[in-house]
C-alpha cells in the first residue's frame, strides 16, 4: 500500500518554488520552532518563538512575502527548541496559537477572529496545574473542533492527556488521559502528534516506553477524541533503547476513503513511513521529520546529515538545505500544494524561511 502511494501520480511533475523567502525581519533573528497552517483562502500563516515571546505572521501572496510578525504574548521560560514552540491550527473562521511556559508549567491557547491582527486572551487548558511543564505537545483542527494533546506530568510517570474545543478554541472540555503506559511513562521528551480524519477521526501518535523499548504507538478515536480505542504499536520492527531520543514524527490522512493515517517516525538512525497495521518502509536515515497530504500522496520533510530534505509525491528527496532544521508542513485545503516552514542558519542569526511546494 504504502509503496503504491509513494507512486502515485508518477507521470506527473512535482515543483517547488524558486527560491525560499524569508519570514523574519532583521530585528527577529534567533527565531525558532515555525509552524505553519493554510486558511480557506490559500493565506499562509506562521506562529513561532523568540526568547519568550510568541510571534504570528501570515502571507496572502502564497509565500511570496509575509507581513510584519504580530506579538501574540510573552510567557516566562517559553518551552523552545526540540520539538517545542508555540502550535497553530486554522480552525473555521478563527486562528488557534497554543503554547507552555516551563516555568508555569500551563498549556495555554490563545484565538484570533481576525486573521492574527489581534489576539484573545489566553485560556488554560490543563486542569492539573503545571502538569503540563515538559512543554511538548500538539494541536490539530477540523472546522470548530480543535484538539490538543500533551505530554503530562501530574501523576507519577509521563502520560499522554488530551482536551478539546468545539467552538474554536475560545473554550475547552475538561482534559482526560489517552495513555498510560504500564510500565509507568511513556517516553518522556519525544513529541506527540494529532491529526484529524475525513470523517471525524483524530488520531494521537506518541513514543511510548515499554520493556525498554522506545517505538511509536497510536490510538484512534472514531468519534473526534471523546473515546480512544487501546493503543497499538506502529511497525514490525522496535527500537531498544534506554535513553529518549527527542524525537516524535508525522502524522497525517490521506485524502481518500480510508480512515488509516499516514505516519513517518524515527528508530534509530532510520525514518520510517507507516500506516496502522501495515509494515513500515524504509525512507532513509534522518530524524525531525514532518509529514503532509495532498490530493497525489505524502509530502516529507527531515534532517539528514546533508541537511534538511523534502520529498515530494513521484519526486526523488532533494536538498532544500544545508543548514535547514525544524520543519513544519501544512496542506493547503484544495490538496494542490505544501507549504514547509524551517530554521536556518545558527543560533542568534538564525532566520525563518518559507516555500511552496506543488
């Protein structure tokens, strides 16, 4: 199956635009952690972080520029780097930033009815306070309903907890847990991820820890996240180890009639391309990587030792590069482009740069 998608559309020709434009002014070097979201209206918006504040930006010219970023709020110890950063999702006519403060331990969302000129204030969505400290989580939309998972610590070990949104994010459910892993915690610093289906699906990925084994487990909900079904192991194969590798994956479904996503994780040295109950196939070495899905099949970006990659459907992975780290790819919702968002460069000069890719 999954070779058949990587297949797909293979008379076709993938391009990406010329060049990358860059996202952040001068005076906002140092960024980190982008992440991108497509509005209705092809509008590319990007949030990310800079020593403690949360920035949002949006371009209306499909990359070609990008306004001036708008200061969405500050927080204390801002959880960046590794996975971590401010989260967004386009959620019906409103914009959805979530984001932790290490120090206060509190997953906090933040709305916008206005495309991002101005923000709401911010609504915790934690019930346990500073359960959510470790700063690593994720955040998927379909219409109003938004959903956030993360990794949790109010109790002994590291679980995943999840909470929801039906009205945009301007008020949540009370949060409640996915998993518990029975060896006590999961795997404590690898990032979750969330994805909603074609039919109301959400599915929760996440690196679990049992019998010292760091693989990628994931549970489906059929009913958009009230009820998770038991989790199960992704791939046939498992990764020994007893350390946390920092690293989660991708997740994403395909624009056709089944209800499976599309998974890319890490073991190892090596990136892995899965849907439940299916053998994994091999992508090749890297890690970091983000996944999307477009009307011909599963965009792919990851760090390689040459830099950062992207594959597209019927495409050889290229270089988009050499210093690139921490992409971020959103879908458009027409499914005809991609849009990937990245770090580059090192450290205080670091800029955020953006393109399209169809």
């Amino acid at each position: 199956m999954i070779s058949r998608l990587l297949l797909l559309a293979s008379a076709a020709v993938s391009m990406v635009s010329a060049a990358p434009v860059e996202i952040t002014p001068p005076d906002l070097r140092g960024a980190q952690q982008p992440q991108a979201a497509v509005g209705a209206r092809g509008e590319i918006h990007v949030v990310f972080g800079r020593e403690g504040a949360i920035f949002h930006s949006v371009s209306t010219d499909e990359a070609r520029t990008f306004r001036a970023p708008v200061k969405i709020a500050a927080l204390p110890k801002l959880a960046l780097g590794m996975h971590r950063g401010p989260r967004l999702v386009v959620a019906g006519d409103r914009l959805v930033v979530a984001a932790i403060s290490h120090e206060v331990g509190d997953l906090l969302a933040w709305t916008s009815a206005d495309g991002g000129a101005t923000w709401a204030a911010p609504v915790m969505v934690n019930t346990a306070p500073k359960a959510a400290r470790e700063g690593l989580h994720a955040l998927a939309a379909s219409g109003p309903r938004v959903a956030l998972a993360w990794l949790d610590l109010r109790g002994s070990g590291t679980e995943l907890w999840a909470a929801l949104s039906e009205d945009g994010g301007a008020t949540w459910q009370p949060d409640a847990r996915v998993y518990q892993s029975p060896d006590g915690s999961i795997c404590q610093c690898c990032a979750p991820s969330l994805a909603f289906g074609p039919h109301g699906e959400l599915a929760a990925m996440w690196r679990n820890s049992l019998g010292s084994a760091r693989d990628l487990y994931l549970a489906l909900s059929r009913d958009g996240g009230r009820i998770f079904a038991p989790a199960a192991k992704l791939g046939t194969g498992t990764w020994k180890l007893n350390a946390c590798p920092m690293d989660g994956g991708g997740i994403a479904f395909l624009r056709d009639a089944t209800a499976a996503p599309m998974t890319v994780w890490r073991r190892d040295s090596q990136l892995f391309l899965s849907r439940p109950g299916e053998p994994e196939k091999s992508v090749g070495e890297g890690k970091d990587a983000a996944l999307a899905t477009t009307a011909r099949g599963p965009v792919m970006a990851w760090r390689s030792k040459a830099g950062l990659m992207l594959q597209l459907p019927a495409a050889a992975p290229r270089l988009l590069d050499a210093q690139g780290a921490a992409p971020s790819l959103a879908a458009a919702p027409d499914g005809r482009s991609t849009v990937i968002v990245w770090e580059s460069g090192e450290s205080a000069q670091r800029i955020l740069k953006a393109e399209i890719a169809r």
